[in-house]
C-alpha cells in the first residue's frame, strides 16, 4: 500500500512531517509532492491508492487540479481542509476538517498547526488499524496529542523572549534555519513565514546537508536558527551546531531544557520548548518559529496581515 499526499506551500510542510509519522507508526510507505509539479508529471499510482490533499482553504487551483489527475488514475480521494463547502472538499471521497476557524493573515499559521494534529490523529488511527501499534501505545500518543494545547500555553511564556531576539533578527539579510526528522519541515516552515511577512530571505536545510553547500553561506552576519529537541536524533544535529559556531555563525537553539543543557554556552541564544513525547515535538516546534517571524516583520515595520504580493487562496495557476 502506498500513500501520496499533495498539497502547497505551508500545507506540504505539514505533509512532510506526516510522512514521518505514517512510515514510522503504521510503517506504510508515503510519497510527498507539490501540486503545481505533480498534476504535471503524470505520476504512476497504484490501483486502489490514497491520495491526501491539505489546503486550508480548499480552493488552491494546483492542489484541485492534481486531484482530479488522482481521480482519474482510480486514487481514494481524502481531503484535510479548513473550509468543509470547498470545491476540494466536494470532490473528495471523505474530507477531514480543520476547525482551525477563520484565518484572517495571509500566511497560515494556526490552520497549519491543526493540520499537523489532523494528520498525526489519522498516522494514529492507520497505525493501529494495521497493527503495527500496540493499544497502549496508541493510549500513550493519543494522550500525547491531547496534552498539546497545555505545551502550547507553556511555549507562548517565551513571548517576550522571541520578541527581544526579533530585533537582532531584523537587521540581518540572511537566515538560515536547520532540522533534522520531523522538524526539518519546521526549519522550512520557519524559514518560508520569516521570509512572507518579514522579506528578510531565509532557507530551510535538513541539518545533515550542511556540508553539502549550505556551510559556505555562513559567517558572523548570518544567524542560523536550529531546531533540535532533546530526541535520538540530537546529538547528530548539534554537532551541525557546532560546526555552524565554529565558522563565527551566531546559533539560535530552540530546544527543551533538556537540550539547552547538553549545549551549555554554546549557541548565541536559546528558546525553550516544553518537555513532551517527540511525537509532538514538531507541532510545539512550529510556535516559535512562527513568533520570531512575525516579531522580526513588526520590528521591520511590515504589514504582517497582507504581506506584498501574496492572496490568501491561490485560486489561479
């Protein structure tokens, strides 16, 4: 069985982070593609496939479009939208809804956290409808996800901490932002709102590909904001840290207390995130990089709400 999930923008951002869960939850292969580049390439499906689109407002022309390119190749069609009277949604087999309610800015984010616990809620349920979890570990991520809004609350304490550090932020021409697992399509999420709301260009990197051409851009006046909780996958991105400060680049380190106290004085700044299952990790990850983006934009003195150039729904090709 194979599982293809489309979506745009900050949607398939959110369908990267889902691909970790299905693969490692219910061990069931995923594919990820734009919708502006898959309805062109005439991709091979497999009788009988899933095919997941995410769009907050249910009306992304790409997004449409390659839908039905998987209705045609015989796709189950499931749509996880935010408006459930969409044209996406009409077309879709089952629609999953959001409830993230109405998103007045132009660059989503609380419709993106919600997708994120949409699809980490159906990762869940697929891993148990195949066996590949136990009943007590769906008890145990169930009651993870139901402990999010409490780790949100706790995360949004570091306010004025995002905001002092917004101000260091603004005067900089280039950010980059790295990950690693799951939070990798965080250090993308981070990286696209800093760059929609504040026009200061910034760049995602799976944290493992910094050697691979990225470490060139670094130097003193280039800060790099490093997503990396305490899980199994720390110490390999912290090292990447390390070889960022080695170079004169300027760290900001988001991670739990755990992970700000293995890298000790290291970095140049820390935020803290909550102590939680890493499961969830990467939906409490997304708070602070959303808030540094939109103090830095008001530091720069940006209209974070409509930025230039940019419509809320691209309903257009």
């Amino acid at each position: 069985p194979k599982i293809t999930i489309i979506a745009c923008g900050t949607a398939s951002y959110a369908a990267h982070v889902a691909k970790y869960w299905f693969e490692e939850k219910a061990r069931i292969s995923v594919e990820i593609d734009i919708a502006s580049e898959f309805r062109y390439r005439e991709a091979a499906l497999p009788d009988g496939g899933l095919a997941i689109f995410i769009s907050q407002s249910g009306e992304t022309a790409d997004t449409h479009a390659a839908l039905n390119y998987c209705r045609e190749q015989g796709q189950h069609i499931l749509s996880i939208v935010n408006v459930t009277e969409s044209t996406i949604a009409r077309a879709s087999d089952a629609i999953m809804p959001t409830f993230a309610g109405p998103e007045i800015g132009v660059a989503s984010t609380k419709a993106f956290t919600c997708q994120l616990v949409v699809l980490a809620a159906l990762a869940i349920a697929t891993g148990r409808a195949r066996g590949t979890i136990s009943l007590s570990d769906e008890n145990h991520l169930v009651r993870s996800l139901l402990e999010v809004p409490r780790h949100v609350s706790s995360a949004l304490g570091h306010t004025a901490k995002l905001e002092e550090l917004s101000h260091s932020l603004a005067r900089a021409r280039d950010v980059l932002y790295l990950g690693r697992g799951a939070n990798y399509p965080i250090a993308l999420e981070g990286a696209l709102k800093l760059k929609e709301i504040s026009y200061i260009h910034a760049e995602g990197y799976a944290a493992g590909e910094l050697k691979h051409g990225p470490i060139a851009l670094i130097d003193e006046d280039v800060p790099v904001v490093v997503i990396a909780p305490s899980d199994r996958l720390f110490d390999k991105t912290v090292s990447n840290m390390q070889e960022v400060i080695a170079r004169g680049g300027k760290v900001l380190l988001i991670s739990d207390e755990q992970g700000i106290s293995k890298a000790a004085d290291a970095p140049w700044q820390n935020v803290e995130l909550p102590t939680c299952d890493p499961f969830i990790q990467p939906i409490l990850a997304t708070i602070p990089v959303q808030l540094l983006a939109y103090f830095t934009a008001v530091a720069k003195g940006t209209d974070v709400d409509q930025p230039r150039n940019l419509a809320k729904s691209v309903t257009v090709e």
